[in-house]
C-alpha cells in the first residue's frame, strides 16, 4: 500500500473477517445484554466475577454497562468503517486480526491491558 492511501478497516481487514468480528461483537453484546438482565433480577451469576474483579467499588449493574456500552461503541465504529476500531485506545497500535477474532470488544493492546 502505498503512503498516499489513508489506512482504513477495508485496508485492514477483509470482508469475510470484518463479518466474524461483527458476529462476534453481536454475540457479546447479547451475552451481556442477558447478564445484565440477570443482574437486574437480583442473581448474581459466575460470570459476573469476570468483569467485577478489575472494577472494585462500582455496583455489578454498572459494570455490566460499562462492558456493554464498550461492545456497541466497537460495533458503531465497525459498522461506520472507522479506523479506530481495533486500534488501542491508549496508543492505537492496531491489536491485529488474531486478537481481535478472540476478543473483538478488545480496545488495548498487550502492553496496555493491565492498566
């Protein structure tokens, strides 16, 4: 690719795999979306310890939202072919397709995970 073309997701990624990183967003998202629900009933289900552990302090309902919100926005940008998507939201180095067909919500790279 020459230095004159913008990067863009098409750039990035093809067709095939931008549609397994939209099933996979759409998955989580639904996951979630049942999570919170459960959540609201008043259960507390084991998957719920996952995503509670790096955010002491905050109610489950909060949690689960903020995972979900995370979801919808990748999704949005996914949906908008913005070069964003898959990109650290620290120091945009792009997370790559690999990481990325694990975890698509993903928005950091290895070194900037654990912050």
């Amino acid at each position: 690719m020459g230095d004159d073309q913008p990067m863009t997701l098409q750039n990035r990624f093809d067709a095939a795999t931008l549609a397994n990183l939209r099933r996979g967003l759409m998955g989580r998202g639904r996951a979630l979306a049942e999570l919170l629900a459960q959540v609201m009933a008043g259960d507390r289900p084991v998957e719920l310890a996952a995503l509670l552990a790096p955010k002491p302090g905050m109610r489950p309902e909060e949690v689960v939202r903020l995972a979900l919100d995370q979801v919808e926005s990748r999704r949005k940008w996914l949906d908008a072919g913005d070069d964003r998507f898959g990109r650290c939201d620290v120091c945009d180095t792009d997370l790559g397709s690999t990481a990325l067909t694990e975890m698509p919500w993903a928005d950091r790279c290895v070194a900037h995970a654990a912050r």
